[in-house]
C-alpha cells in the first residue's frame, strides 16, 4: 500500500511550514507530498497568514525537495484558463525533474470564489468546464512537438497553439480524478485519470464507486485495473488514549467520530482500516494531516503504520 501525506494549507500555513512538512515526509520515505487548491479557510480558525496558491507553492518544493513527488488534491477548473495552466504545471514538472501529479477537479466551494471574485457557474457547466479543460490540457501535453494543437468547446478555444512546454514526463504528468458523482465523474476518470481517488469514505462506499469507476472504463474500452484506485482519509494517530486525545483537539475534532470517518487510533487501528481499504481494491492512501506543526505525527505514522503495510520508499 502507497502511504502519501496530504495536506490543508488553507487552513493556515506559511511556505516555511509546508517546506518542513514536504521535508519531513521526504526524509521518513512517504512516496508523495499534496497538497489541496483552496483560497479560503473551512470551519472554525483565521486561517493566518492566509491562503498560498497551490501551483506557486509547488514550484517552490520543487527546488527545494529531491525525490519526492508533489501534486495537488485536487486543483479546480474554475480557478485558471486551461493553456496557463498547463504551461504551469509543465513548468513544475521541469523544475520537480518529472515529479509532479495533476489532480483536477470541477470546483465546489462556493465562498472561496465570492470572496476572491473567480466566478463560479452553476454545477453542470462547471463540469462541462472540466471536461474540456482535460481535453485541452492533456492535448497540450501530448501534441508532439514541432506539431500544433488545436480545440474548440462550449467554453474554450485554443487554436493552432505551439502546445509548449513539454513536462518531462512523457504524455505529462499522471491525472488524478476524484468524487462520487454517479456519471460524470466516473466518465472523465475513464478517459483521462491515471488515478481515481475516493476522498473521505468507509471502504464499503469506496467499493461501490469504485465499481461504477470500472463500469465506466469498460464501457470506453479501456482496462479498469489500468486505473489506480485511492482514498484520502484523516489521520489522527496515537500511541495511546491521551496521545489520539490531545492530536484530536488540536485539529478541533472528537476522537469517536474520527474513528468512525478517518484513520484514528493506535498505529494497530490504523493498520487494520488500512488492510481493510487493501481488501476492496485500493493502493494508495492519502494521509490529510491537519496539524502542521506536529511533525511527531509523521514520524509515529511513518514507523509504525505505513512501514507496516509496506508504504514508505526507500
């Protein structure tokens, strides 16, 4: 099982605190380092110093890690024009030398674009929007060079482009596509996703998107098993009661409920949930570590969860 570490910066952190985050997990053996794409602060807390851009902050732990990789969980559609965008993230992938993952996703957050003037159109546009950014972006990277690359929607256009740069990565970095919406969400993973991902889900609901994921794929004609399948889950991990206590305040949640909805507990619950995710068909775990200056947390994960289940790259 893949252990990667997952991110909130919006909640509050500074560059600094991101880097030694990234650090840390780099140096522990965590196989990746995301981060989410959001403006504004969710639920209780300030969110000082505010809110950092998510493709601005990974250019920086490009050149400021070695080996680990980077991406964001998810970046939205509605956030950036589809040709900067790639330009961005190829840039990233050049700067990372080719460790860089896109997640892309249609935008939900409704409070975040009024309170930055980004407009945010009804539901089904914004996931016509996605469509064809996908299209346009994942063209751009693929159109070989000295060739031009063209498209025309609803909601772009991009003619005869030089589709430059290229990311390091041949056909550009992997895509991650995520949710539960029933029909589209599952089509476009399908189509473009080098990774599905099932954000905050018991594994019995993860099992049965999962299966409307595969459904989708044959009915394009693609393989599902070419398709990895993930989940973000919280982590609130202790040695004991008053150790899982004292983190699960920290990030203001009570320890019952994330029990119930996360990865927390004991290194030994956490290894079970992990194992019982194992069994219906996921190979990735995202880890959304909420408090970022508990770097403790991220030792005791790293030795005694995802060692165990084989998750830490050395």
């Amino acid at each position: 099982m893949d252990i990667r570490v997952f991110t909130e910066p919006q909640q509050g952190a500074s560059y600094a605190t991101l880097l030694a985050v990234a650090r840390r997990s780099e140096e522990l053996g965590f196989s990746a380092f995301f981060r989410s794409d959001h403006y504004l602060a969710m639920g209780d807390g300030d969110g000082l110093p505010g809110p950092s851009d998510a493709w601005t902050t990974l250019a920086g732990l490009a050149r400021d890690t070695s080996t680990i990789r980077l991406g964001t969980l998810v970046s939205s559609a509605t956030f950036r024009q589809p040709g900067p965008l790639a330009i961005a993230v190829a840039n990233v992938d050049e700067m990372s030398d080719g460790r860089v993952e896109f997640g892309l996703g249609a935008g939900w957050f409704d409070d975040e674009h009024t309170g930055y003037g980004i407009p945010f159109p009804p539901l089904g546009e914004r996931f016509d929007r996605l469509a064809e950014q996908l299209e346009i972006i994942t063209g751009l990277w693929r159109t070989p060079v000295g060739e031009t690359f063209s498209f025309a929607g609803a909601h772009y256009r991009v003619a005869d482009s030089p589709a430059l740069p290229k990311p390091v990565q041949p056909g550009g970095p992997p895509v991650v596509i995520g949710g539960f919406g029933p029909r589209r969400t599952p089509a476009l993973a399908a189509r473009f996703a080098a990774e599905f991902n099932a954000p905050f889900a018991d594994p019995d609901t993860t099992e049965a998107i999962n299966a409307v994921v595969s459904t989708a794929c044959t009915d394009v004609g693609r393989d599902p098993s070419t398709l990895l399948r993930s989940v973000a889950q919280v982590v609130c991990c202790g040695v004991d009661e008053a150790e899982i206590a004292r983190r699960a305040a920290a990030i203001g949640r009570d320890v019952d409920e994330l029990r119930s909805n996360g990865l927390a507990g004991t290194p030994s619950e956490l290894v079970a949930r992990i194992e019982r995710f194992a069994a219906v068909g996921i190979e990735r775990v995202y880890l959304q570590v909420l408090d970022l200056d508990d770097l403790d947390h991220l030792d005791l994960v790293a030795a005694e969860v995802a060692a165990e289940v084989g998750g830490l790259v050395r």
